[in-house]
C-alpha cells in the first residue's frame, strides 16, 4: 500500500473493489518506489482535475440558468482571460515542476551496489531474462524476473525482433525496448511479492498474451535463488521424469531450448532448466502445473496463435504425461 | 411597388431571365450524370454522406471488439482477426472518417458561409471526393477477406517490415491510406485558396466566421503535418518492397525516424480533427445564446495557437521510447501549454452564453454542444494528466489512455459534428431533423459514451494494455469491461436512433425553413444552386443580424453579381485580407474528367498493392491523361471586364500573385517543400543515429565533384531556359517555336540532373539497400525525380498549349505554374546536391 495520505487508501481502497480483489497487475497497489510516487501524483491530478471539471460545469450552469447579475461577471473578455489564461498557466506552472521533480527521482536513483546485471529481451511473445553475476558468469532464466527487495535495480532492456515495452505497474512505468537500443529501466521494489507485468507495445499476433511475473524477494532470498537458478537442472530419478527427459531430447526439443545439464542447448526458445519453479507456462498465459505443460504441448497454437513453437501431436497420452512428469519437476 | 435602397450595389428589379440564366448554368446534372455534378452542396452531402458510412463502418468494427472484450478469455472473434479489427477500426475513424468529415463539412458550408458560388476549384474537390470513397471503401472491404493491414493504425515498423509482416495486408494500409492523404491536401488546397480569396466583399479577416478560421488553420496544418506521414509512408513502402534499410537497426536504420514521422503528422492530426469543430461550436452557442461571441479576437488567436503549438508536441506519444530527459521536459512543457488555448475557448463559449439576451434555448444542436463541453474538458484535463511524463509512463498504451482519447476525439469532434448536423440541415434538406429524435440520439449518445469510457481510466491504471485480444479473467477487468461494453451498444443505439432521424426526414433539396435558428451569418441566407442570388456587402461579423433586409436584398439580387457575366460559372475573387473585390473567376463545371481521373488514379494505387503492376501503371496513365484532358479545360480566354454592380467593373482573366492559381500552385509548392524537409530531417536524424554507415567510412565515398556540378548546371541551366521562355512567350494568336523548343530542352536537362545524380552514385557502387545512408542517398533523387516527372508533364502540357493557340503573353496561367513548378523543382533538387553531396564532407 502507498505511503500517501490517507485519502490515497481510501480511494485505491474503492477502486481495488471497483476493479474486484485482486490487484497483482494494478498501478493502484503499488509494491515499488517509482509507482508509488507515481500513484500519489495521479490522485493529487485527480482530485485537482475533478475540482476543475466540477468548476466548469457550475460555470456552465451559472451562465445558462442564473440571473442577469451573476451572469454579467461572466460575460467579458477578463473573465476569459482570467479563467482561460491566467488560472490554468498557474496550475500548469505548479503541476509541470512536480511532475519533474517526480521524473528525477524516478531517474536518479543510484544503481544497486552489488555488481548484478538484469537483461531483458522481448521476443515474439515471451520474455528473455539474462542475469549476470559480478564476476561476469550469466544465465538465462524466462517470463520470470527475480530482484532483491529495497535495492534500486537497472534493468537494461533490448528486443530480438520487434517493439516490446517493459511494463510492471506495480513497480513503474512502462519503458519500450527498441531493435538497436538497450533502455535502462530503475525499478525499486518496496515490499516483497510476486506482481505480474505484461508486454504494453503492440508486438503483432500474440501480443495479448505476453505476460510474465516479477518476483521482490528479501535480499538473502534473492541471493539464495540466484545460486540456485544458476545451476544445472535437478535430476530427478523417478520413474515417468527419467522417461520425459529422454523424450524431451530424443524429439528434438532441445533444438530450440535449453535445460542446463543435458545435451538440450537450444537458443530459439525459453530457458527451461527451472521452468517448474516458474509461477506461470507460455509468458503468463497458463497456471505452472503438470496438467498445463501437457496441454501447451498439444495444443500450443490454439492456446496462444502464432507463437513460434510447433504444436506436437506426435506424442501419446502416455507419452505427454511424462514430459510434463519431467519439465514440471525442474524445480 | 416595392422601394429599393438607391446606396445598393445594384438596382432592382432585376431583369427577366437573369434568374433562370443562373439555374440554368448552376443546374446539377441529372439521372447518372449526377456523378459528374461539382456543385459543393451535391458533392459535400456525398462527401458527409461517405465519412458517416464510414463512422458507422468503423463503429460497427468497435462494437464487435467490445463483444470480444465483454468477458474474459472470449474466442468470438480470435486472435487475428481482432487485430485485423482494431487496427481498421483506428485507421477508418482517423483517415475515412474524421480528417474527411471536416473537410466535408469545409466544402460544404465554406462557399455558403462566404457567399460565394463555389470553392475557386470545384472539380478538385469532386476529384478529391472521389479518390477518397473509391479508396475508401477498398480499403475498408479488405476485413472481410483477411487481408487487413494488421499493425495497428500507427503501423509501427518493424513489426511492419516484410519480415514480420508479410503478405500485402500492410500493403493496403500504405498504398491506400498513402493515396487517401493526397486527398486531403487537395481539399486542403482548395479550403486555404477558398477562404482567402473567395469571400464576399466587405469580409476582412476580422469579420471572417470562426468556422473559416477554424478551417483555414486546419487546412494550413494539414499542408504542413501530411508530408511527413507521406514521406514515412514512401520510406516503409520502399523498405518493404526494395529492402531500403530505412528502419531496420542491423543496417543502419532506426524504427523511431517513424514514430518521429508519424507522429510530427499524428499529433497535428488530433488538432486537425479538433479545430474545425470548434470553429462550428463557436458559431452555434452564439446563435442558441442571440448575442455576438464574446472573445472573438481571443478565439482566433487561441486557434493560431493551438495549430502552432500542436506542431510541437509529437514526442509526447514517446515518452516511453527512452528518449533523453531534456526532450522529455520540453515535449511536456508543450503538451501542458496546448490546454490553455482550449481553456480561452471554453470560457470565451461560457461567457457567450452569460451574455444571452433571452433564454438559452435548449435544442438538440445545444444538448449535442452541452455534451461536448463536458466531455472534451475531461478529455482535456486526462490529457493534462499524460502529458506529466511520471504518469504518462504509467498511463501510455493502456486503455487509460483509450479513455483519453476517446474523449478528446468523440466529445471534442463526434458530439460537435451531431450538434452540426441537426443545426445546418437545414441548408440542403427540405425538412428539418426531428427534436424528438434527436434528444433521443443524445441522450442515448451521452449517456452510453461516458459509460463505456469512463471505467476505461480504471482499467487502464488496473494494468490492462491496449490492443489486447483477450484478457484473463482474474486481473479484476472483467466487471469494467463489461460496462464498457455495456455502454458502448447504448451509445451505437444513439447512433442508430439518428441515422432513423436522417432516413425519416433528411431530404436533399431547397425549401426547408429560412434560417430556422435566427443565425447572424451568410449560410442562412436565401440559397439555391446557385449558392445566394448576389453577392452581398458585409459590413460586421453577424451580417444577419446588423442588417435586417439583407435576405430580402440578396434575393431580389440588389448586391454583387446577381447575373452570370460571362455566361459560366463564377465568383467574385477578393483579396486576402481587406476582401475588396479584384477579379472574377471562371470557375468549371460538371465533368467526366476529374471522375476518370480518380477512378484510375485510385485503380493504380490499389494494384499496386496486390502487384498487379502492369496494369496498375495503365491504370496510372489513364490518370495523367484525364488529368490532362480536365486541365486542357480550365485557364479559359480573358471575357473582358464585367460589371458586378456598385460601379465596379472588375477583369475576368488575373496571372500572378493576384490570381487564385498562382496561390494554389504555392500552397503546392509548400506542400513539396514540407516533403523535402520531412526528408532532410530523416536524412539527418539517421545520421546521429548511425554515423557509422555513412560515407566516406562506412560507405563508398561520395562521387567526385564534378557530378553535383553538372547536375546543378543543368538544374540552373533549365531555369534560366524556362526564364528567357517566359520573355518570349508569343502575342495572342500566334505561335513562336522558340518557346516549346525551350520547354522541351528545359524538361530534358531536368531529367539530366537526375539521372546523372542517380549515375554518380551507381558507379561508385552505393547499392540503396546496403545501409541506411545509402538508401538516404537514393531517397534525395527519387524525391526530386517525382517532383521532375511532374514538371516534365507540365512542360508538355504547356508546349501543347502553345500549339493549340491556347497560351500566349497574356492567357497564360498554364505557363506560369510550368514556370513555378520548375523552379521549384530546381531548387528542392539544388538543396538535395548541397545535402547528399556536402554534409558527409563536412562531417567526413
């Protein structure tokens, strides 16, 4: 919840029930420090605004209905110039400096101290997410974006195809990535918790369906993931995940993705060494269950058309329960 | 017996048959000659008539996205053809519906408004008519066989490169929407020419309507705003078609040079719709109010402001792209100092109606005004909202800004053009439109509007984007999008209550009631055909109101011009801005010509997108020779000085700066240099992108001197031709070789320059699709060659003239726009030397 005044609760309290409960997406509830002082600039605009617009319909009203007497003050050229010129160049005067001091604090804020890169790719419709330690070490994970809670974090944004933009409203605005360009984005998170996030540049077919989840963690949580989201997939010896996984590289999957540990070394598509320790399948589009992977696997074209992963229906009923067996137990 | 005032214009009565003279010459062709009609009440009814269907068209296309959208995880319409949709939707309602409409509205109420008999080229805008629903409707059929552009209406590459996006669907957008845009400048020619030559004597710029006002800024906005979304549209048709690098980063290229383009045209786009209809609401209220508009002159100069202005607020649509803070702060200074000439409209029109002298009457034109006020304050003020850059960063492609412009547009546009409706029927209806029906319309219109917007300011700032097929359903949007939907089919029925409104009493023709209103200005005076009998003297901003005969006076033709003097068609030409009477033009009539011409000229255009280029380039031909044979028409002999009554005796034949062809031929050359310099600023901003792919260093170096030094003695070379041409132009009646062997040898050097320009650089081996300079490079010549192929047509048509015995010393209009046009074409060719040829040495 923000740290505005109290009206600010009080009207995101009415909005969050306007809008019905959950609020994971939603800049009304912000959870980091650039869209916190972003909600408390939009409700001060707000209620300014509604005053205005309230002003101009008792105007209105004034001017249609009153007499000869109250009306008259409104029928010169001062009048105009008084209520067209005067008052909303001192409004604006006023809303144009704090909106700058909003902009710079949202810009100046330092970068974290300790040494973590965070790139993000957009790419027909998923999201790349690379971290690279200090010492310059990297992994990819996908859809899925791990930070320290409390430490502003830059992240430096880039597109393999074409326009994306990079949007958690729980966090901050939205910055566009741009073929060419890499675009740094400082997010702060302020409490721990999952928000979701989700592509705001029109990206062509599946653009809808490009979502994906942030994750604020307590720094020594955040720290113990990363030491375990950079090594390779956990083998399990189960029965159905020793099956999956040999299905997983004898069907050629591995061709476009990657699970660190295994001969799959593919590049085209997601990350998969932890995809069972992801909140969501498919860039948010589908819960992260056993169940699900199966049904991506099948059906992917309809889940989400266009997406660029073939649908496989060369696999048996059996078969399909243990890929999902095993994707699902890469925790 | 009747008195006539002795201090009028002219005297009365008038003689026998001079009405019917007029009928006779001003008379719409009938049965399928009607498609050949130019008269502006015909064909701006058909031009409103076309935009409405594509409101509805395009409204329609709305309705089935909020079906779509009415629930979460919905599979009515599917993933690609709802793209397919909103991106149609967004392109009909901006470039079929809104642009169009306003300008239908400029050619159908400007010569009324001014007295005068006609807009000074009346096949243009029939021509410009054309093109625009041909095209149109093409365009739009394109849903219903899946080969819609897909891209969105701002067709951002590089999604809407070949590569992401192949097939001609993106095609139809370019090719279509491209030629629709030449449309409009034509209309934008006429209006601008219109209003500044062609109004009643007596009518300064101080005493102009609004709504003229209003136009005139459009119309000089929209000179200065499309080149640059013509220029981007050339640029990605040429990168898609020829694999010119223009936007593709790997090569030098950059997808912002379009959203810079695109939207140094799309914001000027939103005043361009905005600022005729407030031009049309500042002649209503004062007419619902019975009293003068208080803070005419703080209008106008609000207006100005505004068009100005609105040049310099483009980076507030990229505000995310991460562009540098300075620009940041200064796009949104610009975008907080537009709201205040909005603010001096609204309380100019608040104080209006606080100086009313009677009851403000209440009708449908004032519920529909009312309804504006309200919306586009709130409209305004969110936009005050997204102009804070924090916020915008939140707000941007949400469906918070949906909300926003929806607005903007419908209350700022929409809810004025149904005020405009109900209120100026009467000009060409025999009967008005119900009030029963039309507080109806309202209030269903008011009501569902703000229901189905409202909720999107809290949807957007919920997290949803825009242009999202589908949504799941545990975001929490569920509930405000099934409002929205709700609200939406309220608002479509309103539409649907007018449009029985119109089918039950809308009837084209004369005879409706005189001035329904009690209005103050000319367009409800006494009209026909023939637009008002004579032409009558203003003296003050309400002539109806200040002088009480004047409608009995205008008809019994007691002012300027009640007759046909030369036996044609014609208006009285004032000047620019005292409006004293300077010539008559003759003015042409109904013709198959300008009709041919757009048929071909929109075929060739749309072949081109499905590749049918055979075919396309006949089609192209056939345009240029209809275009030929129209003109062959027009330039008619001098008849002699006539007498348009107040002891004036004015020419009917005028070359130079006074002639109404000399400023449409600058307003042209405007429009080409508002081309070039959107192409200079690409040329340059590509470079501090890139300036690793320029020459000499990434590039093969620029060819030797001597080749921009030839092409540029040719190109003055020509000029001078052209100049000793015009010395030496023959006397009535006769023929000199000398002139045409000029001409000939003028256009050959022009296409010299060209082409050695274009050899020069093939022979140091620039390819155009290696880099971005490259294509830059070839960009410059293929600019000035479409200026050259034009010039060269003219210079024939000129030498045909000549031939024909139909150019000489003092009929000579045709040589003069050759003459221009020429010079013009050097040089723009000349700044492309300097360009291509000295920055890179410069930098280098």
């Amino acid at each position: 919840m923000s740290k505005g005044p109290l009206w600010t609760m009080a009207g995101t309290g009415l909005l969050v029930l306007l809008a019905g409960c959950n609020s994971e997406q939603s800049a009304f509830t912000p959870a980091g420090a650039e869209a916190e002082r972003i909600n408390i600039l939009f409700w001060i605009m707000t209620i300014a605004g509604g005053l205005i617009l309230v002003g101009v319909i008792v105007l209105s009203a004034v001017a249609i209905h009153a007499g000869e007497t109250l009306r008259s003050r409104l029928s010169s050229e001062r009048f105009i110039i008084g209520a067209g010129l005067v008052f909303p160049v001192t409004v604006l005067s006023m809303l144009l400096v704090y909106g700058f001091v909003v902009l710079r604090a949202g810009a100046s804020a330092p970068p974290s101290d300790n040494g973590i890169r965070f790139v993000i790719s957009g790419e027909q419709w998923w999201w790349r997410v690379t971290y690279f330690d200090a010492d310059g070490n990297s992994f990819e994970s996908a859809n899925e974006l791990h930070i320290p809670v409390g430490q502003p974090v830059r992240l430096e944004l880039t597109t393999a195809d074409v326009l994306h933009s990079f949007w958690v409203p729980r966090l901050a605005g939205k910055l566009d990535m741009i073929p060419g360009r890499t675009n740094v984005l400082t997010i702060t998170a302020t409490e721990e918790g999952v928000s979701r996030g989700q592509c705001a540049e029109y990206c062509g077919g599946a653009h809808a369906l490009m979502s994906f989840h942030v994750v604020a963690q307590t720094p020594e949580d955040f720290e113990a993931w990363m030491a375990k989201e950079s090594g390779p997939a956990v083998r399990s010896e189960a029965g159905p995940a020793v099956r999956g996984g040999q299905l997983f590289l004898d069907s050629g999957c591995g061709g476009c993705h990657a699970i660190r540990g295994t001969p799959a070394a593919g590049v085209i598509g997601p990350d998969l060494t932890h995809v069972g320790s992801r909140h969501s399948l498919a860039a948010a589009t589908l819960p992260n269950t056993a169940e699900a992977f199966a049904h991506w696997i099948a059906n992917n074209q309809h889940i989400k058309p266009e997406n660029k992963m073939p649908p496989y229906n060369i696999f048996t009923r059996s078969e399909l329960e243990d890929l999902a067996f095993y994707l699902e137990s890469l925790q | 017996m009747q008195q006539y005032p002795a201090e009028l214009p002219n005297k009365g009565p008038r003689p026998k048959g001079e009405l019917e003279e007029l009928e006779r010459i001003w008379a719409t062709p009938k049965g399928f000659r009607m498609l050949t009609a130019v008269n502006n009440t015909v064909i701006g009814t058909l031009y409103i008539g076309a935009a409405l269907l594509f409101f509805v068209l395009a409204g329609i296309l709305a309705l089935l996205m909020r079906t779509q959208l009415a629930v979460p995880d919905n599979n009515f319409l599917g993933q690609d053809l709802y793209n397919q949709i909103f991106t149609v939707h967004g392109t009909t309602m901006m470039f079929l519906f809104a642009v169009p409409v306003v300008e239908a509205l400029g050619v159908m109420l400007l010569p009324q408004m001014l007295a005068a008999r006609d807009l000074p080229f009346p096949r243009l805008s029939a021509f410009a008519i054309w093109a625009y629903i041909i095209g149109g409707l093409v365009f739009f059929s394109t849903i219903f066989y899946d080969m819609a552009p897909k891209g969105g209406w701002f067709m951002y590459p590089p999604l809407t490169l070949t590569e992401y996006s192949p097939g001609s669907n993106a095609d139809f957008w370019l090719l279509g929407i491209g030629f629709i845009e030449i449309s409009a400048i034509a209309g934008a020619i006429e209006i601008i020419v219109g209003v500044l030559r062609t109004r009643p004597p007596g009518m300064t710029l101080a005493k102009m309507p609004i709504f003229a006002w209003a136009m005139l800024i459009f119309a000089a906005m929209i000179v200065f705003a499309f080149p640059a979304v013509i220029l981007a549209t050339m640029l990605l048709e040429l990168e898609r078609a020829f694999g010119w690098p223009f936007f593709t980063a790997a090569s030098g290229g950059d997808a912002l040079l379009w959203q810079h383009l695109f939207w140094f045209f799309g914001h000027p786009e939103v005043y361009i719709i905005f600022l005729p209809a407030a031009g049309l609401v500042s002649m209503m209220i004062p007419v619902m109010a019975q009293t003068p508009l208080v803070g005419y002159r703080l209008i106008v100069v609000a207006l100005i402001a505004t068009g100005f202005f609105s040049f310099g607020l483009w980076v507030h649509h990229m505000f995310t792209t991460g562009i540098p803070g300075l620009s940041l702060a200064f796009f949104s200074a610009a975008s907080m100092a537009v709201a205040i000439p909005s603010g001096i409209q609204v309380f100019s029109w608040i104080a209006t109606i606080a100086t009313r002298k009677s009851r403000f009457r209440v009708t449908v034109p004032s519920l529909f005004v009312m309804g504006f006020l309200f919306i586009f304050v709130l409209g305004g003020l969110t936009g005050v909202m997204v102009a804070v850059v924090p916020f915008d960063f939140q707000a941007h492609d949400t469906y918070f800004i949906v909300a926003h412009l929806h607005y903007v547009l419908v209350g700022g546009m929409v809810f004025p053009l149904f005020a405009t409706f109900y209120f100026w029927a009467p000009m060409v209806s025999r009967k008005m439109l119900s009030e029963r029906l039309g507080r109806w319309a309202f209030w269903l219109m008011f009501i569902g509007f703000n229901t189905a917007f409202f909720p999107m300011h809290i949807t957007g700032l919920s997290g949803m984007p825009r242009r999202v097929w589908t949504y799941p359903g545990y975001l929490g949007w569920d509930m405000l999008n099934l409002i929205s939907t709700a609200g939406a089919f309220i608002m479509a029925t309103g539409v649907l209550v007018f449009i029985i409104d119109l089918v039950r009493n809308f009837r084209f023709g004369r005879g409706g009631p005189e001035n329904p209103w009690n209005a103050g200005t000319l367009e409800f005076l006494p009209n026909d055909v023939y637009s008002t009998r004579s032409i009558p003297h203003v003296t003050s901003r309400d002539p109806l109101w200040d002088q009480p005969d004047l409608a009995q006076q205008v008809r019994e033709g007691l002012h300027y011009l009640p007759n046909a003097p030369t036996g044609g068609r014609e208006t009285v030409i004032t000047s620019v801005i005292e409006a004293k009477p300077q010539y008559v033009i003759q003015m042409p009539g109904p013709s198959w010509t300008h009709l041919a011409a757009a048929v071909f000229t929109a075929a060739c255009f749309l072949l081109l997108t499905v590749k049918a280029v055979a075919i396309a380039l006949t089609c192209g031909v056939l345009a240029i020779v209809s275009c030929i044979v129209w003109a062959w028409q027009l330039d008619r002999p001098d008849q002699g000085e006539v007498d348009i009554g107040g002891g004036i005796r004015l020419p009917t034949y005028m070359t130079g700066p006074m002639s109404h062809s000399w400023w449409a031929m600058v307003i042209l050359m405007l429009v080409g240099a508002s081309l070039f310099i959107s192409y200079v600023f690409s040329y340059l901003y590509l470079w501090t992108v890139s300036p690793e792919v320029w020459a000499p260093g990434g590039s093969p170096a620029l060819p030797p001197w001597t080749y921009p030094l030839g092409s540029a003695l040719l190109l003055t070379g020509g000029s001078a031709l052209v100049y000793w041409a015009e010395k030496r132009l023959p006397a009535a009646g006769r023929f000199s070789l000398l002139v045409p062997a000029l001409l000939v040898l003028a256009a050959a050097l022009l296409a010299g320059a060209v082409g050695l320009e274009v050899l020069g650089h093939v022979r140091t081996g620039l390819d155009p699709s290696a880099n971005a300079y490259s294509a830059m490079v070839y960009m410059a010549a293929v600019l000035t060659g479409q200026a050259a192929f034009a010039t060269i047509i003219l210079c024939a048509f000129a030498c045909g003239r000549l031939a024909a015995k139909r150019m000489d010393r003092e009929r000579r209009i045709t040589f003069d726009n050759a003459a221009l046009l020429y010079w013009y074409t050097a040089a723009q060719g000349l700044c492309g030397l300097v360009l291509i040829h000295g920055f890179p040495r410069l930098i280098g």
